[in-house]
C-alpha cells in the first residue's frame, strides 16, 4: 500500500554536516560561474546604452511574465572548453537558455548574449541551442528567439562548425512543420548563416536603425563582387519590412520589440489550464545537501531522496524484496503520477529483470518515469556472468531504448559504467538531465580505472621480464585517477552538455514538477503540422 515514509535519516550527525558543508561550498562554486557569465555580458553595458538597446538577460526578464516560473538550461555550457583555466573560463556558450512563461503561455526562449564577443557563435553555443531545439520539438514548445550574433568567429574557424551549424537551420524547419511556431525578434545582426534564422521563422520583428540581415555584408560584398552598398540597403529593418518581406513586424526599439514578440505569442491561443496545487513532501528539502557522501563511497537508501520528492512522502515500493540493490516505486510529484528507478547498490541480474519489468508497467499506465541516479554499473563477477547479467542488462536498456514515456533523469551520485546506459543517461535521450553539484560521471571509478591499468601494464612487463620501478608505476597510477576524476566533474561534464544543467538538490522537486507539467502539456497539445515549415512571403 501506498504509505507516508518514515524516514530513518539524521541531519544532525557529524557526517551529516560534514556533507552539507561539502554540497554548500559547491553549490557556491556553481553561482559564482553563472554569475561570471552575466556579469562578463554585463560589462558591455556602456555600450548597449549608448545605442539605446537593453542587455540580452534585460531582454528575456521584459519577454517573461512577471513572477512566473523560469527553467534555465545549460547554463555551464562550454565551461573549461573555450580556455582551460578554471578562473578564466565562460559558460554559458554565449547564449542564454530556458523554458518560461509568455503571455501566459510556456514557451521555450532562446537569446544570444550580445554582451559576450557581440555574440558570436561559440562551438558549445551551437551545441547548446541545438539541445534547446530538440526539447521545444520533444515538447511542443513555441520557440523564441532573440537575436543579435556577429556570426561565427572566423579566426577560430572550424570547418566541422559550419557542417554542423546546419543543423541549427534544419531544425527551425522541423519546428515550423511540426506546427510549432518559431518567433524571431531580429535586435541586431544576422550575417551569412545567420540570416537564415529569420528566414526560417515563422515571424519576425525587427528593430528600426539596429537590425541588419543579409547573406554577404558591406565588406564581404565588395571583396566578392565589387559592388558597394550600406547596410540598410542590404539588410536593414525598414529594407525587409517594405521591401523583402522578411519582417512582419517594424519596431522603434528593443522594448517595443519585445512588447510585439508577447502579443505575437498571445495570439497563439496556447495557453493551457494550470494543474491545482499538491501538497508538499512531509520531509525537509533541506536534508538532500546531506545525504550523499562528497566521495560517493558511502551508501545511502535512495528511499530517502524519493520521499524528500514526492507528494506527502508517499511512495509505494514495487517487488521490494526482490532485487533489493534496484529500487522501483511508484509516486506523485505535483499531482502527476509517476514512476521512480534508482539504485542502492550496483545493478544485479534481479535488479536488472526488476527494473525492466517496472518500466513495461509504468508504459502500460502512461506514467512517466524519473530515474535517480546512484549507480557504480552492473554487477561483474563469476555468479553474475554466468547468471546471465550480460543478457539481462541488456533486456533492461532495451526497456529504456523504447519506452513509450516521458523519461526523466536525475544524476544524484554516481553514473559508472554501463550503469549510466540503463539508468537513462544523455545516450538515451531523456526528456530532460539535470545533475546534482557531487555527482560524477565516468566509464568507471578514477582508482578503479588506474588500478586496471596497473595491472595490465605490470602483466605485460613481467612477461618480458621487467621488473616495475614503483615509483613510476605511482605516478602513473595518480596520472590515471587525476585524469578521470576531472572529467567525472559535474562541473566538466555538463560544460560538455551532458546534462541540462546542474541543479540545487533542493530545487529537484520543483525542477521535476516544472519539467512534467511541460511533458504533460505537450501531451495535451494539437498541432497542425505542414508538409514545410511556413515559408516567408
């Protein structure tokens, strides 16, 4: 039966405070990043003003309503990967990213953060707003898009880049055909491949003396054709408004600009009723920055996280005593029904039948299912190889591959092995990602990994008949778990886009709620999708 659960959890150990100090420390580590992003787009500030334009964070607080819930994406995006000084670096990949409410509706809202090198597209930028692309197509979101980009920088030109920046074109088509509209407010530039993404919208608004769209600009011209013309003859926003035809919209400036991108967006008729309100969990939010060890060697009942999540702390635990290290149970979170997959040890041929079973029942409900990672992989050994782990694992990732629901994960502890493939992991494609500040990801442990090496490197000397010099099989040895354990960052791993961003833990439950009220609208939503995405007349 379906109970409240008594938690057996103590926030007020030593080992307890010891975790939430850990948790608190990296939690401030990750607000002292994303504030590095806006405060390095925020220097641009002089400049903005002297053109009469508002910051591109300015831009999305006047495009969201007032007071509603906001969902940023990707917000480390490209951390470590522009510059690899920890100091140094930017995440964010120059845009700003998330699902909001406009005009009532809930939208997913796209801005390239101006302020940062004028906008130009960063590698992981691209990656970024591609990721954002296939949630708005995944979740039937109309897609907002604020543009002011100087393009691609072409002194760190990569011919890869511009291959795949295509993508970025194909997938407004794919939106538009879908029957998703893409609303373009054109605030700046759009040069060369640029321009195609208001070519590719739905609408456009452009801003009087700013905005500028044009396949080859003043100087690529003359160099290509000889020809001299200015920018508004080329591509300015009263040209495309009067004359193209590839605006709709003529505005005086940003504000105005956006002001029309909300009335476009009332116009829709996508508003959607709100679900009522669900009572909260009985245990405290607070207890999630302690209940995982910052080494992750620690056990914990995954029990606890679920019932510091759910509707009441009421859950109801499915085959409970049989693939005990597995845990499946059933619970609400803000009134929605759904399923829970995590883990309490690794992954074990009961475990592994148990989790398929659950998944097949939760598809045959309906119910989505949420995973809460905590996993070192699937269980290795004699017993287990020969009791048919290979097959039986692989029948459980065969059960996420085609799951007929949402799927949500959550990377709480850690994500080893092949243990990352049957929890959902990004191969998987969930609906959404999000990790935990300690969480870390990794084909297997730092020691464990180093280890291994160890002892195939000492097997192959010792059939030569070397003896190893221990000192250099150390450093090797701590060469190896450095290696592994900056990539396992949660830090580095979502600056990759491996994630949808790191979260507080105390945020998940709310996090949750938002992403399956927006599962949950996309169900309810009819579209009308066209053979093409709409063409601009």
């Amino acid at each position: 039966m379906t109970a409240v659960f008594t938690s057996r959890f103590n926030p007020g150990s030593a080992e307890s405070t010891q975790r939430r100090a850990a948790l608190q420390a990296r939690l401030h580590a990750l607000r002292a990043l994303e504030e590095r992003a806006a405060a390095a787009s925020a220097r641009s500030l002089p400049q903005f003003e002297k053109r009469g334009q508002l910051l591109p964070r300015q831009r999305v607080a006047l495009l969201l309503d007032a007071g509603a819930s906001w969902l940023p994406l990707c917000t480390l995006a490209g951390y470590l990967q522009d510059v690899k000084d920890p100091e140094k670096s930017v995440p964010g990949g120059g845009m700003v990213a998330g699902i909001g409410f406009v005009s009532g509706v809930r939208c997913m809202v796209v801005a390239s953060d101006s302020g940062i090198e004028a906008g130009a597209i960063q590698p992981m930028g691209l990656e970024k707003i591609l990721r954002v692309q296939e949630i708005a197509l995944q979740n039937r979101l109309p897609f907002i898009h604020l543009v002011e980009s100087a393009g691609a920088n072409l002194m760190r030109y990569r011919v890869e880049g511009f291959v795949h920046g295509g993508t970025l074109f194909r997938n407004l088509a794919r939106l538009s055909a879908a029957g998703i509209p893409v609303v373009t407010v054109q605030h700046g530039s759009g040069t060369a491949g640029g321009a195609y993404m208001p070519g590719l919208s739905d609408v456009v608004i452009m801003v009087q003396g700013r905005s500028r769209a044009f396949l080859a600009g003043p100087p690529l011209l003359m160099a290509a054709t000889g020809e001299i013309a200015t920018e508004e003859e080329l591509g300015g926003a009263e040209m495309h408004t009067a004359v193209s035809g590839l605006g709709e919209y003529l505005a005086q400036d940003d504000r105005e600009a956006i002001g029309l991108a909300r009335d476009v967006v009332a116009q829709l008729g996508w508003n959607m009723p709100r679900r009522p309100s669900a009572p909260g969990p009985t245990l405290p939010a607070d207890d999630l920055l302690s209940l995982m060890s910052a080494d992750l060697r620690q056990p914990v009942d995954m029990r606890e996280v679920i019932a510091r999540l759910v509707d009441g702390s009421e859950l109801l635990e499915f085959k409970a005593r049989y693939g005990m290290a597995t845990l499946c149970a059933q619970g609400r979170i803000g009134g929605h029904a759904v399923g829970f997959i995590s883990n309490n040890g690794p992954i074990d041929v009961a475990g592994a039948n148990k989790a398929t079973h659950f998944i097949q029942w939760m598809c045959q409900l309906g119910h989505p299912i949420i995973y809460l990672q905590n996993t070192t992989g699937y269980m290795v050994g004699k017993d287990s190889e020969q009791g048919g782990m290979i097959k039986h694992g692989s029948k459980m990732i065969q059960a996420v591959t085609n799951a007929t629901v949402p799927q949500i994960t959550i990377q709480c502890g850690a994500s080893f092995g092949a243990g990352n493939y049957g929890m959902c992991g990004r191969g998987y494609a969930p609906r959404f990602l999000f990790g935990w500040p300690g969480a870390k990801t990794a084909v297997m442990g730092g020691e464990q990994a180093a280890r291994t090496m160890q002892i195939v490197t000492e097997a192959a000397m010792a059939r030569k008949g070397i003896t190893p010099d221990p000192v250099e099989s150390q450093a090797q040895f701590d060469k190896i778990v450095a290696m592994f354990e900056a990539q396992a960052d949660a830090f580095y791993t979502s600056g990759l886009l491996l994630d949808d961003g790191v979260i507080d833990p105390r945020d998940t439950r709310a996090v949750l709620a938002f992403c399956l009220d927006t599962c949950a609208e996309a169900q309810a939503r009819t579209l009308r999708p066209l053979s093409f995405g709409v063409a601009r007349m």
